[in-house]
C-alpha cells in the first residue's frame, strides 16, 4: 500500500513559547483508519491543525500524496477534509448553504446530487433549509462532518467526531466511515471513546506530551499488550495461595474465595491444564471459572501512566 | 487561481447582504433624508450657494462618500472578523486558497454592497434636489475605487481586531472625523486660512474634492492631486495586506 500522509519529526512551538508537538513523525496509508488516541492537552487537535495548514509547523516536513503541505499547499488541501473539534459554523445561514460554500472553496463546482447524497446519508436532508443556530450539537457536528466531505476528499481528519452525538447516532457515523473507507478514503480520528477506536480503527496511535508513544495495528497491540486472566472461584475460602501453587503468577482476591491467575494468551504454553491439575492435587474445589482479556482502554491507560 | 473558492466567499458574503436586503435599502434611504432635512432645509437656508451649487446638491458627493467610506470600512471589517470570532476561519485556512484569494472574495463583496449603498444614495439625493453629474464615468471610477480601497481597510481592520470594541475604533475615531472634517458638507474655502492648510493634511479631503469634482467641474483641490491621493491610499493598503499575507499576523499562528 502507498504512504498518502507523511510527518516527518514536526515540532510546534506556539507562540507563547509552549511546544505542543515535539518530534512527530507518522506515516499513514492510503485507505487505512487510524485512531489516535491521548489524554487532554496531548497534542492531537495541534497535529491535525497543523497537518491542516491551520497552524504552520516550527519544523519538520509534511507531505500529503507527495504534495509537500507547505510548498504545494494547493494540491496538497485539496485532498484533505476536516471535521474540526470546535462547532465552528456560520449560525445564520442554511444548512446547505454551508456545505455548498465548503464545496466551492475547495474549487469544485456546484453538484446538487452530490451534496444531497452526503446530507441524506448524515440524517441532514430534512434540516437542509434551517438555519445552524436551530440545530442541536449532535447535528451541527454532522454538519461539520457534511462540510468536509463536500469536496470528496481522499484523506479525512476526524477531530472528536462523536462527542457529543448519541449512540444510535454514533453508530450511524460508524457506518459512513466504513463506507468512505470501502471508497478508498484514508481517515485518521481522535477519540476519547475507547470503544469507538477498537470498534473502527485498523491502526492506534497513542500521543501522550506532544510525543507519539506507539502506532500499531489494533490487533496487534491487543494481542502484544493483552494479558489474560484466569478467576478460579472456590468452594472454600482460602487466605493465602497454597505453597504447591507457589510456581504459579497466582493471588488470592480480597475475599479469598477466588484465585486469580495471569497469562500471556500468545504464549507458547499458557500453563492452563497444569494449574487446574496442581489445582485439584492441593484439594481445591472449584465452583466456576471465568477469563478476561484486557481492553485497548486498559491499555491505554497503562501506556499514558507510564509516560505521565 | 482558484476562481470557484473566490465565487464562494463572494456569494456566501453577498447572501447575508441579500438576506437583510431590506434594511440595507431603508437605512440609507432613512439617514439620506435626514440629512437633507437637517443640512439641505435648515442650514441650506441660510448658505444660498457653494461654488456656485445649490448647497443641497453641493453635499449630495460628500453625503455619498461619507457613507460608502464607513460601509466599506464595516463591511469589510466584519466580515473578516466575524469568522475569526465563531471559528469557521478554521475553513478558510485549510482550504486550497492563496491570501489574496480571501482578500479578493471578501473585499470584492464589501465593496459591491458599499456601491450599492453610494448608488442608493444617488438615487434618493434625486428626490431632493436638482442634480447634474459632469463627468459620469469619473464620478463612477471615484465610486469603485473609493469603495475598493475602505474595503482594503477594513480588511486590515479585521484582521487586526481582537475583539468588537477594537472593530468599532478605527471607524469611529478615525474615519468618521476624518470624513466630517473632510469638506462632505463644506468647501475647505469658507474655513479660516489656518485651518484651510491643516486639513490639507486630511487625505479624506482629496477624495471627497475629486468626487465632487466629476460632479460640478470645480474642486478643492485638482483633480490630479485627487488621483494620486486614492493611488497612494489603495497602495498603502495593499503593502500592508501584502505584508499581513507574508507573515500571517493574527490568522495562521
Ligand atoms: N493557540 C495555542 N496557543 C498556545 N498553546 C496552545 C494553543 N493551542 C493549544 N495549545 C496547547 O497545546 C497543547 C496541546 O493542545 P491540543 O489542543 O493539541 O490537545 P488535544 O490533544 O487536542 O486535547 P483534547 O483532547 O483536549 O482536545 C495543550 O497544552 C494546549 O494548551
Ligand atoms: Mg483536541
């Protein structure tokens, strides 16, 4: 596949001396998801922004499909469509009136068909003739979302596109992703809702101080960083694990009526059969057992901890 | 060039002048009449002619000027602001757009709706008094570039704003004595000699006199002068967008 935006060690100081991005470097696919994950204040608006040409990056080299975004801004926004973080929109004017204007400044021409396809498949067509202001946050965000991809654009930023939407709706926003990637469209969000980066994401970037910690497939990562574990619950009780089980990544729960046991499930041997055998030799009975695998939000949460 | 991003701005800018169509008409018309009560009836009693015209016809090209110069100035101004004020500036910058294709769609509706306003003007001022234009397509040239070059400003003005106290300053500390001041309603010959050479250091006064001029034949100052005098102006204005362009002051950071 061919790299269609690439960030090569961007730095951006603003203006009030803070260094918001410190040294990014990013490449993206053509036609892949990546969700970028990160806490308040990491950096992911500014890279965005930047990629953008709505801040100018302090240093380092970004091209957009070979366009370099400084030089041949021209070719290279053309390509690209935002869906800022901010409900930024004119509040007097219609509905598709906005959408039309991001068109036209994009250098396209007028296509009623076009535009109605969009504002149909955002639940918008009804509202296409009120004005912005009439509009609830979850539908100005559609609007937004309208707006840049009026212009049919090839690499799509999704600034936080859900917050705010209610979950049906949300659902509904997942689709128009999956169908924009089935056209080819490449499509890099951020998102607080972990949930929506492992339900849509091919790729996870964390950014955490300005840094990207990690970009990896999401299956990938889940599988490097997903630590299983085993609950064993008891008939009885116990206070401490018995000294046979000793070998064993074994602890007792608070209560004592369950030994919980940690494994690695891409291991070469997960020690399963051996336990519950050992298990049955130190006369434990077991009533129920149950496994977990850690979330991708455990494991944010992990990485960024260890980072902070 | 990317003309369809140009026709955008320009169309989206002309559609919020289209949808207070109505006031954008009366108002001018209101304050027009007034000042020909005010101006024309009470003091025009009293001065019987200016330059050889009748004092209501004398004021008709500085009552012109006075108002195209301030909707100019405000226009252009606020709607440059206004998206840096809600946001949506955010699209512009991100767009395939050059500096000077924002300038162009925004400066060009600004000035379209000021003209609109001068002709308004115009066209009320023949319900009042007797009115001959000279030089039609001079009065027209001086309309255009009058209206282009306060748009250029208050371009700047916008930009430079960072708040709405700061968009009011300039055009009221500024433009609009320099406009009253400027011989709208007065030739700069009836002041005293003293203040006949300082207000020569008013630019508002070479073009109001040039104005007038393509109107009645007779001016202040010479025509000449006049022509340079908006030349300068615009291309001051012109330096700065060019220099605002060159280091994105207060719109790229
Ligand atoms: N215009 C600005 N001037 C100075 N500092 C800024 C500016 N914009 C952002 N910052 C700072 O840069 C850092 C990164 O901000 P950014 O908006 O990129 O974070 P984010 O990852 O998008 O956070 P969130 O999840 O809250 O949207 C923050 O510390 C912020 O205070
Ligand atoms: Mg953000």
């Amino acid at each position: 596949m061919s790299v269609i935006l690439s960030v090569e060690n961007v730095t951006k100081t603003y203006d009030s001396g803070f260094e918001a991005l410190k040294g990014v470097d990013l490449q993206i696919d053509e036609g892949e998801i990546l969700a970028l994950l990160g806490p308040n204040g990491a950096g992911k608006t500014t890279l965005i922004s930047t990629i953008c040409g709505i801040t100018t990056p302090s240093s380092g080299r970004i091209t957009v499909a070979g366009h370099d975004i400084l030089s041949d801004y021209r070719q290279a926004r053309r390509i690209i469509g935002l869906v800022p973080q901010e409900l930024s929109l004119e509040p007097f004017e219609k509905v598709i009136n906005t959408v039309r204007l991001s068109r036209g400044l994009f250098g396209k021409g007028r296509d009623e068909a076009y535009i109605e396809k969009i504002l149909r498949q955002l639940s918008l067509w009804d509202k296409r003739n009120a004005k912005v202001m009439e509009l609830s946050g979850g539908m100005k965000r559609r609007v937004l979302i309208a707006k840049a991809l009026s212009h049919e654009p090839r690499v799509l930023f999704l600034d936080e596109p859900t917050a705010g939407v209610d979950v049906e709706l949300r659902k509904d926003m997942w689709q128009v992703v999956e169908e924009l990637k089935s056209n080819g469209v490449t499509i890099i969000l951020t998102t607080h809702y972990i949930e929506e980066a492992e339900a849509i994401a091919d790729r996870v970037g964390v950014i955490n101080q300005g840094r990207i910690l990690l970009v990896e497939p999401k299956v990938d990562l889940m599988q490097r960083m997903g630590r299983k574990q085993l609950t064993i619950e008891l008939q009885d009780p116990v206070t401490d694990v018995p000294d046979s089980l000793k070998d064993y990544d074994l602890r007792a729960s608070d209560d004592g009526n369950a030994l919980i046991y940690c494994y690695d499930s891409n291991g070469p041997r997960t020690g399963i059969t051996t336990l519950l055998a050992d298990l049955q030799k130190a006369g434990l009975h077991m009533t129920d057992i149950q496994t977990h695998q850690s979330s991708l939000e455990e494991i944010f949460v992990d990485l960024v901890k260890e980072t902070a | 060039m990317n003309f369809q991003a140009v026709k955008a701005i320009y169309l989206f800018e002309m559609a919020r002048f289209f949808r207070t169509l109505a006031q954008s008409f009366l108002s001018p018309v209101l304050s027009t009449s007034l000042y020909f009560v005010v101006f024309g009836a009470a003091i025009g009693s009293r001065i019987d002619q200016v330059e050889g015209v009748s004092y209501g016809a004398f004021i008709v090209p500085g009552l012109i000027m006075l108002s195209v110069m301030t909707q100019a100035t405000s226009n252009a101004s606020f709607g440059i602001y206004f998206p840096k004020f809600i946001g949506t500036i955010y699209e512009l910058l991100s767009a395939p757009i050059s500096f000077f294709e924002i300038v162009i769609g925004y400066v060009g509706a600004a000035a379209t709706k000021a003209l609109f306003v001068g002709l308004v003007i115009l066209g009320t001022a023949y319900f009042f008094v007797d009115l001959q234009i000279a030089h039609p397509l001079a009065m027209f040239a001086f309309l255009i570039l009058t209206c282009l070059s306060f748009s250029l400003l208050g371009f700047i003005i916008g930009i430079w704003a960072q708040n709405f106290e700061q968009l009011q300053l300039i055009p009221l500390l500024v433009i609009t004595p320099l406009v009253f001041l400027g011989g709208s309603f007065y030739s700069i010959s009836m002041l005293p000699p003293v203040w006949q050479t300082i207000t020569l250091f008013n630019p508002v006064v070479y073009l109001i006199s040039g104005f007038r001029w393509s109107f009645f034949g007779a001016a202040d100052v010479g025509i000449g002068v006049s022509l340079i005098a908006i030349a300068a102006f615009t291309a001051i204005c012109l330096a700065i967008i060019w220099w605002i362009f060159k280091t994105g002051y207060r719109i790229r950071s």
